[in-house]
C-alpha cells in the first residue's frame, strides 16, 4: 500500500502534493542496490574474519592433522638413524677391523648434503623448514644406508676369503693325537738320535706305529710325492696358497698323487721309517715364504687352550728328535 507525500507550501500556505520524478527512481534504487551490497560485503568479510567457515575448519584440522603425522614421521627417521648409527659403528669397530679393512670415517658416510639449492622447491610455505628438513633426514638416511650396504658387501667378501684362507693354512695335526701322547719331539735344538750333537729340528715327530693314516694338515694341492730329498725318506708336500707347504716326512705309503687338490683331514698317506729315521715316526714341517716355521704355533684348529698349552709344553722339552 503506497503512501501519498505531502510537503507544505509556504507561499500557498497549503499541503501539496510531492510529484516524483522518473530519474529520481532509478536513482534511489541503485543507491539502495549498491547500499546493500556494501553492506554484505563489509559484513562478509567481518564474519569470516571472525568467524571460520566449516570448510575452512574442516582444512584447518587437516593442516594440523599432517603437521602432526609430520611429527611421527620424523620421529621415525630419527630412529631409524639410530639404528643405523649403531650399525655403523658396529661396522667400523668389530667387522672392519676384523677384516682388517679401514673404518669408514664419519664425513663419508654423511658426505655430499652442504647444497644450498637443493631444497628450495620447498621453500615460500608456512611450513617450508618442516618440510625441507624432513626430505633432508630421508636423503641423509638413504646415502648412510647405500655405504653401509658396500661395505658389507665388502666384508662379506673379504669374510669369504677369510674362510678360504682359514681352510687353506696348516692348523691341525697330521696324526690322531687326542691324548697327546704321540708328540716325540718338537721345534728347536734337538739332540740329533744318529750323531747326538745338538741340531736345529725344523720339524715335530709325531710317534706312532707303521702304518698310522696321516692326514692332509690344510687344503690345498700336492707338490711332491717321491723320496729324492735328502733324509725325509717317503715324503709328501702340500702347496696350501698364501705362501704356506706342509711337509710329511718318513711315510711308509703314499695315498695321493702329484697335483692333488686335498682338504684338510684327506688321507694323504701312512706313518713309516723310511729315509734318516730311528723309529717309525711322522716329521712334520710347515714353511712360511720357504722358511721352516714352529707347526705348533697352527695347531689351533682342533684343541682347546688347555690342551695346547699341554702340547705347548711338550714341543719345548728339549729332547731327542727321532729326526
Ligand atoms: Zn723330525
């Protein structure tokens, strides 16, 4: 229901009736457009200044939500950097050493992270730090984890040649000798048992009855099988690499041929008194780079310390060799 205005006329003293122009109209109608809409945007922006939408509540909760996973996350890593710490230390004091390989020193294991550049796609964000020192944890991590992992590979070769080289050296007795009982005589000044002068004995002699089975001391490959050498008689010797031979001395029979590939505790022969012997005994030698070397100082490989120090004892009585 439209009301009529009125104004009142000062000349005329009387109301007349305002008459409202077309132009007038339009003009209040866009004051009022425009007025209003002013008037919700102010109000608009006074609300969401506030006032969070529930969308923006919503991303809110996830921002904190993987800020947090973040967190676990970094967490993780530093324990995996400390297991991996322990690892490497492991490495370089018991497996490196072991092998007598160098440690790995610290700087290269953590080298080639001093970039400045090469986080800076991360960079520009709220939370630009968390997120570049997160991918830096993970790139340190995986270059730690790739030199572990070499050098493992490296002892796992270096063990592997360490066993062949174990099996190779001369380390156990020629002969049965669980009790001991059979060592005649060791390294050293002997009393030589022809002219009883005292004579360097480069050997040990193992007692034992003609015919007692003589084992290969190391692997390795025969070298000789004959008796062209001066005193030893039958003799056999065994080329175990690494710049070691193992000589059995005074044999009553051989049971293997020239170039031989043996294993330690192969049959290789039996116990006799051929050659410059007094008795039926085994003269066992072993050298070094051609150097006749002390055998007991190998004979680790199946007694225990009590029992070598026993034999120990016995191979430094200073008594006769059987030669
Ligand atoms: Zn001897």
């Amino acid at each position: 229901m439209s009301k009529v205005k009125y104004y009142y006329d000062s000349e005329s003293l009387s109301y007349r009736k305002i008459e409202r122009k077309k132009s007038d109209i339009v003009k209040y109608i866009l004051l009022y457009l425009f007025g209003s809409t002013a008037l919700s945007i102010f109000f608009i922006f006074l609300t969401s200044s506030y006032f969070e939408s529930p969308r923006e509540k919503a991303l809110a909760r996830e921002l904190e939500n993987l800020n947090l996973q973040y967190d676990i996350l970094n967490n993780k890593i530093k324990d995996a950097e400390s297991v991996l710490s322990n690892i490497e230390e492991r490495d370089n004091a018991i497996y490196r050493i072991y092998f007598e390989a160098s440690p790995i020193s610290e700087d290269k294991r953590k080298a080639g992270f001093g970039g400045v550049n090469r986080y800076k796609k991360f960079d520009g964000y709220q939370y630009s730090d968390l997120i570049k020192e997160s991918n830096k944890s993970i790139d340190i991590l995986q270059k730690r984890i790739i030199v572990q992992s070499k050098s493992l590979d490296e002892i796992t070769k270096l063990a592997l040649e360490k066993e062949k080289f174990l099996q190779a050296i001369p380390a156990i007795q020629p002969v049965n000798n669980n009790d001991l009982t059979r060592i005649a005589s060791g390294y050293g000044y002997r009393t030589d048992p022809f002219t009883k002068a005292k004579k360097f004995h480069y050997g040990m002699d193992f007692t034992a009855p003609k015919g007692t089975p003589v084992y290969a001391t190391g692997d390795g490959v025969v070298k000789r099988v004959d008796s062209r050498s001066s005193g030893y008689g039958k003799h056999i010797r065994i080329d175990h690499g690494y710049g070691y031979t193992s000589l059995y001395a005074h044999l009553y029979k051989y049971n293997v041929k020239k170039w031989q590939k043996v294993k330690r505790g192969d049959l290789i022969g039996y116990v006799g008194n051929t050659g410059r012997s007094q008795a039926p005994h085994l003269h066992y030698e072993v050298f070094k780079d051609k150097v006749k070397i002390n055998p007991v100082n190998f004979y680790y490989g199946n007694l225990t310390a009590k029992e070598y120090n026993d034999l120990l004892k016995k191979t430094s009585l200073v008594n006769q060799s059987l030669d």
